[in-house]
C-alpha cells in the first residue's frame, strides 16, 4: 500500500483542510499509531457522527497498534464501550483503559458470540481485521444478526478482494466485493424470488458502497407495497 501513501506535504495540505470532526479526531494523534485511508473519515463521519458523546457498544475487529481504538475514543467520547477483538494476543498489551480487546479469530462463530453476550448487541460493528473475503462473509454472517436495530456494519479494505495475496482477484468467488455484490442481490429477493445467503437479508436498509468500503443498514422493515395516489 505504500504506493498509495501521501507525502508529507501532502498530509501537511491534508490537516489544513479539515472540515470535520472525524478528521480533527485523526489528526490529533494518540500515543498509537492509526491507519486508514483519507477518504473513510468524510465517511465514518456522515454516518457516525449522530452517535458521538452518547452511550454506545462500537465493536471494531482487528486491533492492530491499538491507535484506532484510541482514534475511536477520541471520536465518540467518554460514554461509549469500544471493544476490539483480534486474534494476536500481543493486541491485549497495545490498548489502554477504558478500550477493551478480546482475543480471537474474526471467523470463530462462537467467540464472537460470546463478545456480543458480554457487552450486548452492537450499534456499530467495524470490520478492519484480515481483510480476507471468507473472514469477512463469516463476521458479517455471525454479527449482522446481532446487530441492535437501526445499527451500522462497516467494513473497510475491499481492495484487497481484488489482490492475490489476500486470496481475491478480479470477480474472484468468495471474496469480500462478491459478497457484497450477493447482499444485494439478496436485499431484492423480493423481486427475483431466489435463493439467498445473506443472514437477515429482510433487515438491509440500506448498502452504501464506497471506494474499498461498505456501509450496511440494519432496520426492520415491512415488505414492500407500491402505492398509488
């Protein structure tokens, strides 16, 4: 990815130019390095920013450095419970109180239940762990369930379905964009009357996808009825 990295004259133009709170968030620095690409904060806040400085669960998967629980501390305040989860137990020493992390694998059906039964059903769930389309398809069909109505799933880095080394390509199955390509498909089950495979498929609202990133609705919602007036 360093291909796409900003110079420092760049990022300089970049913190000059901030114009919202999720950007003013980043650029504040913590005492852990964060990573995300420039163009999910306007993002993270056109959806997110109703939810800061209010009691929360924001679940985020892959810990990393530790510097995006801090980014997501810093964003949403004191009230909200931010949890991370990741496989490498070394992500337990790189987080402070009050951000919480967990150990497991993001594909482990059972651990991420138990996460969910410990604090709740989420608000938001933001998937930025391996980054694999069959990692990705088994968090989202464990936890877009889960979900508290009205909640968001996001996940970042669909770039890397389209990279060998993260075991996607070009339209390849199984990758994490199919899959999104698949929800949908399956949101409009209503008119195709096929067979699904997303998980609460009745429960999409909404599926806003952006360059490497998708934003998913949770709301229950009734059939749809076409009207005439």
């Amino acid at each position: 990815m360093t291909a796409f990295a900003f110079n420092p004259c760049e990022i300089d133009q970049l913190k000059a130019s901030v114009t919202n709170e999720m950007q003013k968030a980043f650029f504040a620095g913590g005492t852990r390095p964060a990573y995300k690409w420039h163009h999910y904060l306007e993002i993270y806040d056109r959806y997110l920013s109703i939810y800061r400085n209010k009691s929360l669960f924001f679940l985020e998967i892959g810990v990393s450095a530790g510097g995006s629980l801090e980014l997501w501390r810093r964003y949403f305040g004191p009230d909200a419970t931010i949890v991370g989860i990741d496989i490498d137990p070394a992500c337990a020493n790189r987080v402070d109180r009050p951000n919480i992390v967990r150990i497991g694998s993001q594909d482990d059906t059972e651990f991420l239940q138990k996460v969910v039964t410990e604090f709740g059903p989420p608000d938001i769930i933001l998937d930025d762990g391996s980054h694999i389309g069959r990692h990705q398809q088994a968090s989202f069909d464990t936890l877009f369930p889960l979900i508290k109505d009205g909640g968001l799933y996001i996940i970042e880095d669909l770039q890397t379905s389209y990279w060998p080394d993260w075991e996607g390509g070009y339209r390849r199955k199984g990758s994490g964009i199919e899959y999104v390509k698949q929800m949908i498909d399956d949101m409009h089950a209503w008119y195709h009357n096929r067979k699904t495979k997303t998980p609460a498929r009745d429960e999409i609202n909404a599926i806003h996808v952006y360059d490497s990133a998708v934003v998913i609705e949770k709301r229950r919602k009734p059939r749809p009825g076409f009207l005439e007036a």
